[in-house]
C-alpha cells in the first residue's frame, strides 16, 4: 500500500513528508521533484511570499545512489521565510511579549471553526497548517509518485479553463502542443485568446482588493484498462479522485468526464460506444472521462475541478473579534488574490499520487522488477480478451 504522511505550518522551519510503499529500484530524481515544485510556485496572481521561497526537496531516506530502496522515503521543503517568523513560530521559546494575536476569522477560511474545534485563541494556530503551503508537500509526494507512472507510461497535465467566468473556448487537443501552450501561457490556459482577459480578471479582483476562482482540467493518459474497482465504494477510483481533489484548500467541485452536463443529456448523447480495431478496445468519444464502474476503461481520465476565490481579502469582509466578541473587519494576511493556476498543477500532483496508488493496488511487488513482470503479464492477457 502506498501512503503518505505530511507535517509543517506555513511560516515554520520546513514542510516534511514521508512516502511509504514506494517499490525498490525506481530510478527516482530530485531535478524532477523540483520542477513540479517551480511549477507550483508560478501563475499570475501570486502573492509576495513566491518572490521569498524557491521550493526544492532535500531527500533524506530511502534513495540510495538515484535508486528507491523499498524503505520510506523522507523529503524536506525548507520554509526560507522561517527566518523572518523565528520569534512567532517558535517551537521551543516563550511567546514574545509583543506577539499580536490573530483574533479576526476571515470568512472563507478554516480560522473560525479551526479555532473553535482546536481551542485556540490566536488563530495563527490555525491558519499555519490550514494555508496552502501545504500543498507543497502534495506535489513533492506527487511528483514522486509521477516518476513511477511514467516509468509505465502514464503521463498526467492540466490547464487552466476559466478565472474569474472567463472560459477558455479553443484549448488544442493535440497532447504536446496543449502542454507547451499553457506551459508557456502565465494563466497557465492552452487558449491564447483567453489568456490576456483572465489576466484582466485577475488585476481587477486585485484593484478591488478582492479575489478570484476558476476551474482547471487535470487529464492522465496511458492507464490501462482496470485500475481501481467497482466491488466495493472506497475502491471505486473515480470516488478516490473526487476526494483527493476535494481534499486540496479552496477545491469545492470535481466534475468527471461531461460532468454535470451528462445530467441534461440523453443516454445516446452521454455514453460511449465500444469498438474493436482487431488488437484493441477503442472508445470513440470519452464523456464518460476515462472512468465506468469506478474502473479506468483505458482512455484518458478527464477531471474538471472548481476553486472557490482566495478566501482573504485586502478589503475585508465583517466579522467578528473572537476576543471581545464585537464586529470588526476579518484580519489581513499577505495572501495571493488568485492561485487557479498553482492549484492545477498542485491537481496533476494529487491526481498522480491516486493513481500510483490505484497502479500498485493493481500490480502489487516490492521492486520494480516484479512490477514489471506483472505488467507485461496482464498486457498479454487483455491482448487475448
Ligand atoms: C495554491 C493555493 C494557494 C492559496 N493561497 C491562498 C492565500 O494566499 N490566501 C488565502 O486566504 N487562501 C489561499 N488559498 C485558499 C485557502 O487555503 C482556502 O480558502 C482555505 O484552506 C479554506 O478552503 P476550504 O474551504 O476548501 O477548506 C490558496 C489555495 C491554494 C490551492
Ligand atoms: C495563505 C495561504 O497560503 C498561501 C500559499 C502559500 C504557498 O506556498 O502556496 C504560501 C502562503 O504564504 P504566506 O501566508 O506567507 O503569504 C500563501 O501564499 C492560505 O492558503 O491561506
């Protein structure tokens, strides 16, 4: 089984994770961690805390020699902001005489309830392991576990289809030529046309002192036919991914496939017919998103999942004073005022991480060698179906 456990506040002296059920003998690279981690630093929209950090993973267990050895592997973000909140967030010393407490919630976020449930009086207890920091150390186990997919020829991308109700409308189909287009887009959208009125949504929200949202689409490709399971609910891989998306700060929807539009449908215009080319199962369209029964039918997984706007706002919503329990403006926290597209690729990672985990379900082996065999085994055995 594969699993993760992460630990870190956003202002504290690291994120840290540790990966278990990793197989031994994959070819793993740190380069390729920290690309993910750029990727998640980027986007336009971003608050000053980007121009502070530049995320990199420090490996401490579990690779030896460029190789995973089977034991748990141990990664490291070090906070570089740390040094600026030493007094704040310290883990040992007294709280310093001076420290302002965060008293105000901000609607939107996790700091009422957070504190209520936790006991907390500041806040900041709250808000540090809330923030979306911590969506770092999804993308380092993400970007993991996206090494061992590709190593069996499972590739995953997103982009970014709206901010702000600005739809992008000609997003190419062509794989390579959609990742190098919203590669290089700073929305991270595929439709160049779309870019520069996202852009203006953005700088108006920001004008405002407000925030934005918008919806990206995470898509995986090279799955074969049978991962994840209809035989029980918490098996069901589109279930793990919903939840896994869901699970990312500000995510309040996942559609799979058409979605929600399947819902206006006929049946006729929803399902996709089943063809064979002589070697092959083929599907002609996909709106059922790569997914039926809960079980990948070999085409790609298609996933369109919503982000509610940045829940603190530069010109504050009402709230009320925990403290005194009087109305006063919801607190101000350095904050970005939209991360759609960091979301998307923090949704690549997560969705990875899943199917990694839907991959070894399926062909369980301590190395990958083993893996492999497996593989190769059942290749042969579909052939035949
Ligand atoms: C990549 C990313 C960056 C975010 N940055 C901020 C931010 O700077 N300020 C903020 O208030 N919320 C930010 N959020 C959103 C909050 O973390 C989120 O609103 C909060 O955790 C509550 O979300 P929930 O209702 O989905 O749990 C960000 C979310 C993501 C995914
Ligand atoms: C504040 C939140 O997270 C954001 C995401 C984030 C990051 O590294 O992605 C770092 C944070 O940095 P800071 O609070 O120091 O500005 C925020 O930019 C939040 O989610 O509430």
């Amino acid at each position: 089984m594969l699993r993760y456990l992460s630990a870190g506040e956003s202002h504290g002296p690291e994120l840290t994770v540790i990966v278990e059920g990793m197989p031994s003998g994959l070819a793993v690279s740190k380069a390729a961690i920290d690309e993910q981690l750029r990727r998640r630093q980027q986007g336009y929209g971003r608050g000053l805390r980007m121009k502070i950090e530049t995320d990199q993973v420090e490996v401490t267990s579990g690779v030896r020699f460029g190789k995973t050895l089977g034991s748990p592997i141990t990664l490291h973000v070090v906070n570089k902001d740390f040094v600026h909140w030493t007094d704040r967030m310290a883990v040992w010393d007294e709280a310093p005489d001076n420290l302002k407490q965060v008293t105000r919630p901000r609607p939107g976020h996790a700091d009422l309830a957070g504190a209520i449930k936790y006991d907390h009086e500041d806040i900041r207890n709250v808000l540090e392991r809330a923030s979306a920091r911590n969506t770092a150390t999804m993308v380092a186990a993400g970007a993991l576990a996206r090494q061992l997919l590709r190593h069996f020829g499972i590739d995953i991308t997103a982009h970014v289809v709206e901010i702000g109700g600005v739809q992008a409308k000609q997003v190419p189909t062509d794989w390579d030529t959609l990742i190098s287009t919203c590669d290089e887009s700073q929305v991270r959208t595929a439709d160049k046309a779309a870019e520069a009125a996202m852009i203006a949504r953005i700088d108006e929200a920001k004008e405002k002192g407000d925030t934005v949202g918008g919806v990206f689409e995470v898509i995986i490709r090279g799955c074969p036919i049978g991962l994840g399971s209809y035989v029980h609910p918490d098996r069901k891989l589109d279930g793990q991914l919903a939840a896994a998306m869901m699970s990312i700060q500000a995510i309040k929807g996942v559609e799979i496939g058409l979605g929600f539009e399947a819902a206006r449908r006929f049946g006729s215009e929803v399902h996709d017919a089943i063809v064979h080319d002589g070697s092959r199962y083929l599907r002609p369209t996909n709106g059922a998103g790569g997914l039926e029964g809960g079980v990948t039918n070999g085409e790609p997984i298609v996933l369109r999942v919503a982000m509610k706007p940045i829940s603190t706002l530069y010109q504050p919503l009402a709230s009320v004073n925990m403290a005194t329990k009087q109305a006063e403006p919801a607190t101000v926290e350095r904050s970005d005022y939209c991360a759609v597209p960091a979301a998307s690729v923090v949704g690549e990672n997560v969705a990875a991480w899943v199917i990694a985990q839907a991959f070894l379900d399926k062909f369980s082996g301590d190395s990958i060698a083993q893996i492999e065999e497996q593989v190769a085994a059942y290749a042969r055995r579909v052939a035949g179906r």
